[in-house]
C-alpha cells in the first residue's frame, strides 16, 4: 500500500468515525508517524490517534474549569 493509499484511508477512517475536521489531517499525519515508529497497523495506529484527541480534549476541558 502506498503513502497515499495509507493516508486516504486513515482520513477516511478519522472522519467516518467523528473526528472534528480540524483534527483530521494533523490525526492522520500523526497516525501514519506512528506507524513508521511503532510499526503497527492502521487500525492500531487509528485507535491510538482518537484516544489521543479524546485525552487532549479531557485536558482542555479540565483546563477551562480551573
């Protein structure tokens, strides 16, 4: 599978599954990283990229109620 192929189908994956669109393109960047490092699957490297977002935006709402 090219890095084209590995890219679309991550984004599509990120957005089919929620993702805001404004975290969609730096998610999949960030997936197909983690793919290079961790030598995973896409799927792994999807899940890992919405838990991430999930935990950042827990941080940021914890942030806003101090």
């Amino acid at each position: 599978m090219t890095l084209a192929e590995k890219r679309f189908k991550i984004t599509y994956e990120l957005t089919t599954r929620g993702m805001p669109k404004e975290f969609v393109r730096e998610g999949a960047e960030i997936a197909l990283e983690h793919i290079k490092i961790k030598r995973t699957t896409i799927a792994e490297a999807i899940e890992f990229v919405i838990r991430w977002i999930e935990i950042a935006s827990e941080e940021d709402q914890t942030d806003s109620i101090d």
